[in-house]
C-alpha cells in the first residue's frame, strides 16, 4: 500500500507517520513510480479463482461472457490486468429482476440457549454452513450486548442450494462450536440481481508495453519551480508534504493544468517527472 492510499482515507495509519496527528488539511506525496506501479494504480489486477478472473478470460476465449450478480464487477475501474496482458472490459447490464436473499444472523450470548427447532454441533453442519460461519466462530467472538451480534451473507437459496441447514429453510435455532451455544436466526430481504454481458479488448500483452501508453497520455515534467515550489516537491518525496501555502497552492496548480490519472473534486493522482525521475503523485488541497 502506497502512501496516498492511505492518506487520502484518513485512516489511523497516518498518525504514525504524523506523531498522532488528525488528517491533514493538504496533502502532497510522490513515490518513485515503475511500469509496475503506473500499471497498478491504472489497472485492476485478477487473482486467479475470482470472479473477475473467470469472466474475463471466459470473453476473451468465447468472444464474449454472462454471469448474473447483485452488483457490477468493473464499477471502478474497466481496465483489466490477467497474468501480464491487460484488456479494456466493457460491462452490459441486459436485464434484472428481484431475487430473495438470506443473512444467518448469530447471537454469541444468548440469553436463553435451550433450542426450540434443534440443536447442532459446528463439526455435523453441512459444507456449504461451515464454509460461511467458520472464519466467524474461529475468531472466538464475544459480545456484552443484547440481541443477534453478526449476520453472514448467505445470497439467494440458487447460489446455496439444498445443502444448507439454515437457508432457506432454518432447520435449527442453536448451534454449538467448542462448547460455545450460539442463537441462530435467519434474515431475508429483496435484491435486484441483473444479467451482465462482458467483452474485452486485448491493449497491451505486457507491462512495459502498458505503462508507455499510459506515460504517452498522462506523464509531464515538473519544471522551472521557484526555490520555496521546490521545497514543497521535495517534501513531498521525501515522506509527503502536509502544510498549506502559497508555494503549495501553486504546486497544485501546476499539476492540476495536466490530465490526471484519477481526478476528484478536492484530490486526485497525476504521472509526473522531476528531475529525470517519474513519480506517482497524490494530492488533497
């Protein structure tokens, strides 16, 4: 994880860096940048065994693919990165429709554990129970408040099946994991779930080849700076710079007259070069 990715959060991670200070008003940082770096901060990388995975290689190899979900896989980005050739992807919704969903909801301190459906111990659940709830009650949860403490998605009965004890249909209302008696109940809402078609477009078959493209349309120089510009742009490298001024402000502007690679109202991420090094800038202003 970069810097910029954290800051621009404004999570606890930045009071490490900032003696426990909050969230700074300001923010410049500029980190080295490799064809690996411009590639990752443009591009989504699949893990192989994901969705995104599976779709993507499936329209490459089929000219094109369906899959239905509750929810766009590319929203964020529709530049993909398989092994190391990357596709541009284009996301069609086709059609939708409402489709009934199940949460499993444990209660780790129940007031009352003598079952009114049945019991079950963790080891005697069925697969698909034990894939969902397990990494929940390996933490050995605890809680001091009253009701139900955690829900776990479960999705719609199709993508359970009819293996499951509690979806759709809960056959038990405890369940015992290493002596400990959890109240079990099920939630159900509406969802909409749509049908996607994906195509993709092979752009470059390899890294080096990916970041030139991206240098040809965002990289700039970073020149002619006075010597307090100077002072903030060396700042920023060396662990980011956080303090507001005139000398900032016209930092930022400089920036901001180029293309960003990731523009927002009040922050953004810019390909630049200073002094003969190119660096992936962050800034809030």
């Amino acid at each position: 994880m970069r810097r910029r990715q954290f800051l621009s959060s404004g999570a606890a991670l930045l009071s490490v860096s900032l003696a426990g200070c909050g969230h700074p008003s300001v923010v410049l940082d500029m980190n080295d940048a490799t064809a690996d770096d411009i590639a990752d901060e443009v591009s989504m990388a699949t893990e192989p065994g994901s969705e995104e995975h599976a779709v993507v290689t499936s329209a490459r190899e089929n000219g094109s693919a369906t899959r239905t979900g509750r929810y766009e896989l590319f929203d964020h980005t529709t530049t993909v990165r398989v092994n190391d050739t990357f596709y541009s992807v284009s996301e069609t919704r086709l059609r939708s429709s409402e489709v009934t969903v199940y949460e499993v909801l444990l209660d780790f301190n129940p007031e009352e554990t003598t079952p009114e459906l049945g019991e079950i111990e963790y080891d005697d659940l069925p697969e698909v129970d034990r894939d969902r709830l397990g990494s929940i009650l390996s933490e050995e949860p605890r809680s001091n408040h009253d009701g139900y403490d955690v829900g776990v998605g479960y999705g719609s009965a199709e993508e359970v099946g009819n293996d499951s004890v509690f979806v759709p249909e809960r056959q038990y209302d405890v369940l015992v994991h290493d002596g400990n008696r959890y109240r079990v109940a099920v939630d159900s809402r509406d969802a909409t779930e749509a049908e996607y078609r994906y195509e993709v477009t092979e752009i470059a078959a390899d890294v080096d080849t990916f970041a030139d493209q991206i240098r040809e349309q965002y990289l700039f120089a970073l020149t002619d700076l006075s010597d307090a510009e100077r002072t903030v742009v060396e700042g920023a490298i060396d662990g980011g710079y956080f303090e507001d001024g005139d000398a900032f402000q016209a930092v930022i502007e400089r920036i901001r007259q180029h293309e960003g690679l990731n523009e927002d109202d009040f922050y953004g991420t810019w390909l630049l070069e200073y002094e003969d090094v190119e660096y992936i800038t962050y800034a809030e202003w």
